[in-house]
C-alpha cells in the first residue's frame, strides 16, 4: 500500500487545537481522575463541629441576628486574622457597602477598583450613589497595579486642599478598594502608599482571601476597613454571610450600629437613630462559622496541596501557565488558575467545553466590569493587562475537599 493510501485525510486529522485540549484534559487527569467526578468549581467542606454547634443554636431558640454564636464568630475572626475588630454581616456586599460608608464615600465621588473583579466591588460602590473609576491590575497577583496606579493619578489627579479629585470629571476620588483576586495578595505596602501620597482611603475586598497574607499581615488587614465573604463557595462558608474588619474602634462601633439598623441601646424604647440596615449575621449562620474557623488550618493546608499538585501538573506543558502565589505574600488559593499564552488564547471556549464535558467544572476570569451595560460610561485608565488576562485566563476545581 502506498504512502498516499496511508495518509490521514485533512478533515479526520487531529489538529493542534485538539493535541492541545488533549494535553490539558491529560494533566487535569493526573490530577484528579475523571471516574471519580464531576469536580465542582468550589463547594464547601463541613465537618468538625459543625452539626453540634447548628443544633445547640436551633435548641437555644436564639437564630436570627442576636446571640452568642455572632458574638463568637466575630471574637474567632479577630483572632485569626489579627485585625482590632470584626463585624459579621449578612454577606460579603453588605460588608463592602458598609465599609464603602465609613470611607466616607458620598454620593458622586469615584473609587478606584480594579475591573476584574466580582460584580459586587462595583455594585457596592453604585449603593453609595457613587462612581467606580476603574484601574488596570498587575499580572502576578491580578491585584491593582501601584505603578500603573500612580502614573495614572499623576496624569488626572488635582488636590484641592486635603481632597483628590478627578480632573476630567471634577468629581472628589475618595476611596481605593484593593481585590485580592482569587485569594492571591495584592502589593498592599505600595498601594498603601499611593493611597498616602494622594490622600485616598484605602479599603480592602478580601472577600476571596481568608488565610491569605501581604508581608507579614492578613489579607483584610492593611487598610483602614476590609470587607470578608463567607458564601458557599468561599473557604469557609457560614451559608452566606460576611464581615467587616477594621483596626479603628469607632469605626467598629459606626459598623455595628449601622449593621443593625441603627437601633438605640435602650431597653426601654424601640428606636432608631439614623436610616441604617439590616445587615446583621444571623447567628444560626454564625454558629456555622464557628465550627468553619476551627477548621480553617485544615482547609487552607489542604488547598496549597492542592495548588502543589496543580502547579506540577502543568509545569513545562506549552502554552499554559499556572498562576502561583506571588513573592510578596501566601495565597489561601480560594480559586486556582490557568493562563493560556496568546496563541492559544483563541482555543479557550473549546478548551472549556471539552473540560466540562469532562467533569471538570472550570469557568472564565470575571469579564471586566467596564464591559458590563451599567458600568461601560464609568471613569477608567487604560486596563491593558485586565483585558489580556480576562481573555486568557480559566479557573480550575478548587474545593478543599479533593485532597
């Protein structure tokens, strides 16, 4: 039989993007075996506790936004994230909107944040009646690039006094919330400095970062308020819920009172003392939380275990690259990532549908919040490298629970 007879016909021949797919669906095996699936993108891992500590609640009778489990949750997270104060909250929004008040954000002001992000940065910023002005990230952690940053604001900022404004708005830029982006620390000391040199309040989203750190401090622990998130999908879950942290006692005391509608402390009036909210952790959610936090060594090891493995796996396969914790801190790895080189890029929709065809849950980077309809008029610098990466990079199944 002839050489021609032998060949492949073009239409039946693997092409690249298939040897590709192939490979990666390879190193996704060896990883975690594909009989044993589907692999959830994130789901929680409850055990320890939990059980007992939900039905001493319920048996208590006391389940909704007073009680010792709240009282206990908060002391726990103080705790372990070595901030003055914690306060829990119903979710990780209502936290960042608190936060977001006690900045001093107003109406018509601007905060800075990065554009790959959850939609809830952004919409917590719009609660206040006020602008997101979106800044480009930096490609190691995906957190808010300083450099970038400054240059910006040298290029639009205007002082007035003690107040940054926005020079092609005429708008005040009152705060800079930082996203530590799938629980991989941003560069905390040098945005901290920006924020410094131009008189802006620096806040922290650390909903994602539970258990991740920036130098020699938390995650959450940098600015002057931080927001936490304790969904179901996060590394510990309370249901759903979240807290805010801050090292300022009357910012706590501010926190609590305008968490629980602004009720005056007084036994003998039912009172409020300012339009306020219902933001208060319920404490059957918080009796949850307990029994998380005890266990939260236990799945922030299991989780780098599973980021080891991952990052093996995908070492010297070309064309994609894992997204490692950066030098200046520890990732609690909430969601693990890939990041496809640029000639691959293209390949990504396949490569996803192949990979939960799978059993493997993986989804896309956030699409950036300036693309969303209600954010595309919003002040912006040039956000090059949130573009690039957004197109290029995919989340991979993370829940501690498969170590």
């Amino acid at each position: 039989m002839s050489d021609a007879a032998l060949a492949i016909p073009a239409e039946t021949a693997p092409s690249e993007s298939d040897a590709f797919i192939a490979a990666v669906l390879d190193r996704m095996a060896a990883v975690l075996a594909p009989e044993n699936g589907p692999y959830p993108l994130h789901e929680p891992r409850i055990g320890g506790t939990a059980w007992d500590y939900v039905k001493d609640c319920l048996d208590s009778g006391w389940v909704s936004s007073v009680g010792e489990y709240v009282r206990w949750f908060e002391e726990k997270l103080v705790e372990t994230t070595g901030a003055g104060h914690a306060i829990a909250t119903v979710n990780g929004t209502a936290a960042l909107h608190v936060c977001l008040l006690l900045a001093g954000v107003e109406r018509d002001d601007e905060v800075l944040v990065p554009p790959l992000t959850f939609v809830a940065s952004a919409n917590a910023i719009q609660y206040c009646g006020a602008h997101p002005h979106f800044v480009d990230i930096e490609p190691v952690s995906l957190g808010v690039d300083p450099v970038a940053l400054q240059a910006h604001l040298e290029r639009i900022a205007e002082m007035r006094g003690d107040v940054c404004y926005n020079s092609q708005t005429g708008r005040p830029i009152r705060a800079l919330l930082v996203v530590h982006c799938f629980g991989h620390p941003a560069r905390m000391a040098e945005l901290a400095n920006v924020a410094t040199r131009f008189n802006i309040t620096l806040v922290e989203d650390a909903a994602e970062a539970l258990g991740s750190t920036a130098g020699d401090r938390s995650a959450g622990c940098h600015g002057r308020l931080a927001a936490l998130s304790f969904n179901g999908n996060k590394t510990i879950t309370t249901g759903g819920g979240g807290a805010i942290l801050t090292d300022d006692p009357l910012l706590a005391e501010r926190a609590h009172h305008l968490t629980t509608t602004a009720r005056v402390d007084d036994p003998m009036a039912m009172a409020h003392d300012m339009v306020a909210f219902n933001y208060r952790m319920p404490n059957l959610n918080a009796a949850l939380g307990c029994a998380q936090l005890e266990q939260l060594p236990e799945l922030l090891d299991s989780k780098r275990q599973l980021a080891a493995r991952w990052r093996e796996a995908f070492a010297g396969l070309g064309g994609v690259r894992f997204l490692d914790e950066p030098s200046w801190g520890h990732s609690n790895f909430w969601l693990n990532a890939l990041s496809l080189d640029p000639p691959y890029a293209a390949q990504r929709p396949l490569l996803l549908t192949a990979l939960n065809r799978a059993g493997y849950h993986c989804r896309p980077f956030f699409t950036p919040l300036h693309r969303l309809p209600m954010y595309q008029d919003q002040p912006m610098a040039p956000v090059p490298v949130a573009e690039d990466l957004a197109a290029r990079g995919f989340n991979l199944p993370s829940s501690a629970g498969l170590i």
